[in-house]
C-alpha cells in the first residue's frame, strides 16, 4: 500500500519549526503536504523558505488527502470571528466533517473546530498555561495505546472550551485532562475527530523558543519560563513527553491508515 497522505495546515507564527516539529512526530513514512493559510498572506511576501516548502490552502486537493491536522495558531484571545482568515478554516473544518476522514484538530484548531462543528464557546483563562503537566486518562482511546495514565504532555495556550457544553454534547467524549484540570484531549464519538490541547508535537526547546520569542516581543506582560520544563540540575530543558508524543502520532496514523484501508 502507498504511504498514507496528511495534509496539515501550517498556521503558527514559526512556520518552518512547527513543520520540522510534525515530520519528526509523525515519521518518514507518512507523506506529508503543508499548506498555509491562503487568505491571511494575500499581498504579502513569504520567506522563500516556506513557499518552497507549503503551498496556499487549496480545497479541492483535500479529497485526495487520507487525513488532515488543523495546527495551533497565536490568535486564541480574538474572538472566532475577528481572526482574518475565519472563513477559510471554516470551510476547511465544512468541507473535512462531510469527507469525514480522520481529523486531528490541534490546540486553537481544536478550539475553532469544536466551535464550528458543535457550537462550543471559547473562554480566555486567567493567565496563559505555559509548561510541561501530568495529563489523567479518564476514558479509553486508541490515540493513547501504550500511553501510561499521568503522562506528561506541554501546554502553551490562553483559552480554553465550555466545560459545562461540552458535557452536555452527545457526540462528544473527554479522553484525557491535565493536572489542572483542562482539557487534553476530546473525541468524536461518531466521527473521525480528535481534538488535542496540548502541543504533543513539540520537540526539546519548543517551549523555551515560545518564551524566548514572548520575551524578545515586548508584547506579552510578565512572561514566565514553562513550568516543570527545565532540569533542576542544569536548568536546560527536558523532553520529558518524547516518548508519549511518538506513540500518540502512531496511534493516530494508525486509525488513518485503517480507515483508508476500509474506504479503499
């Protein structure tokens, strides 16, 4: 059988490290299509570097993809319908709930596509969830095989989704939390859609070029260094969900791949 094709659509502010981040998550035998947003980068010059490695969002290559990853984006304190290219992620999350093949919605992916499919409000949280934190397993996955319960997973967001809507959403199950109790990971119970809050793709120094970059922006008040992040011995930082992250993206290919085996 050929490799199975995943697009993903590339929507963090670094755009080449956030690509070297799903290839090393997700393996060499997969093959892999990175598109950016079309919309946002009308009349504006891309780093060369990124145009010769994603191409602009096209929907119609989408029904000859076998699954797709909506990626995180810094735009979680806007409001869905002020984020500029708001349209175009809809139609995108339209056109992929009728496809129904295997989606995994990632972080602000997660929180756009939980509230175009299902209506879910977002809420800014107190202060942003910044570091590396023990998540409980509270219901059975296949995307957590082999993934043992409190495992340590990164988080790095500002916003998190109704608790109260989504338990009182049929079609959805909470898979796993995290220590302080936000949300990890949700699932549809009848479609093929997870939808994951933590950064499990991020390698090593992920979290500390998130910090390095708030610092060097001016624009973020009192930025803090991720929490149970750096090594008390040397203060360097730990890869402490490599391993977790490894098996999550196999598990996830695996659905991908069983379900292009029974539509094929």
């Amino acid at each position: 059988m050929e490799p199975v094709k995943i697009g993903i659509l590339n929507l963090m502010q670094n755009k080449l490290e956030t690509m070297q981040n799903f290839q090393a998550a997700l393996g060499n035998d997969v093959e892999l299509k990175f598109y950016y947003s079309a919309t946002r980068y009308v009349n504006r010059q891309l780093d060369s570097r990124i145009t010769e490695n994603m191409k602009p969002l096209d929907l119609n290559e989408v029904k000859n993809l076998d699954g797709f990853i909506i990626t995180g984006s810094p735009v979680e304190k806007l409001d869905f319908p002020e984020v500029t290219y708001a349209d175009e992620i809809n139609q995108l999350i339209d056109l992929l709930d009728r496809l129904n093949i295997p989606q995994l919605y990632v972080c602000w992916g997660a929180m756009a596509a939980l509230n175009r499919l299902y209506n879910i409000d977002k809420k800014i949280l107190p202060h942003k969830v910044f570091g590396v934190f023990q998540n409980q397993i509270i219901n059975n996955s296949k995307l957590l095989n082999d993934i043992s319960d409190n495992f340590p997973a990164p988080h790095a967001r500002y916003a998190e989704m109704s608790h109260e809507q989504i338990e009182n959403t049929k079609g959805l199950e909470v898979k796993a939390i995290s220590k302080n109790g936000l949300f990890t990971l949700i699932e549809s119970k009848v479609k093929h859609q997870a939808f994951i809050f933590s950064h499990l793709e991020y390698q090593r120094y992920g979290l500390d070029g998130e910090y390095q970059r708030e610092i060097a922006s001016h624009k973020v008040k009192d930025a803090r260094p991720a929490s149970n992040y750096y090594s008390p011995l040397d203060h360097k930082p730990m890869f402490s969900w490599k391993q977790t992250q490894l098996s999550f993206y196999q598990n996830w290919l695996e659905t991908v791949t069983e379900h292009k085996l029974t539509t094929c």
